[in-house]
C-alpha cells in the first residue's frame, strides 16, 4: 500500500471543504453585497478551484457525490469508501491501490 496515495487524498479533500466553506461564504456575502465586482472575481475563481480539485480527486480517488458520475451496472455509488470515511480508511480507490 502507497501511503503517499492516501495523504494526497486527504490533503484534497481537506483543500475541497475549505475552497467550498469559502465559496458558501462568499455567496452569503454577494447575497447582501451584489454590486461588489472583486468579491465576485474572487468568487469565480474559487468555482474554478473547487472544479479542479473535484475533478482531480474523483479522477484520482473516486466520486465525491453520486450526481457527479454516472454509473453503469450495478450501481457503483454504493461501493466502498463513502467520501466521508476517507479520513479513516486505508483504501481509497481499490484499483489505484492494486496497481
């Protein structure tokens, strides 16, 4: 098993919540401030981020939510891990680990 496999998926995961923390920060902001044209500057940019950091994890790790795949069958959202156990397993993408 390659621990370097699992800090990488713990250190996106932690990146995601805090760029999503942000981003619903900033549109409880820009709901009382909608003219504030930096703060929706600096909003767009953390979508952006926040794409990246999804699409990275899920192409690396899994899915983070199921309406972020399609699945063929059997249904695949189902298998382990679940994303909110990825702080306590060992084995965050089965294949990625075999290899």
């Amino acid at each position: 098993m390659n621990n370097d496999n699992i800090i990488s998926a713990n250190t996106l995961m932690d990146e995601i919540r805090a760029v999503s923390f942000a981003l619903t920060d900033l549109k409880l902001y820009l709901d009382t401030h909608p003219e504030e044209c930096q703060k929706i500057t600096i909003y767009n940019s953390f979508v952006e981020k926040h794409k990246y950091l999804v699409d990275e994890f899920q192409m690396n790790y899994g899915p983070i939510a199921a309406e972020t795949v399609v699945s063929d069958c059997p249904w695949e959202w189902i298998n382990d891990p679940w994303p909110w156990d990825l702080s306590q397993c060992t084995c965050y993408n089965k294949r990625k680990m075999e290899v």
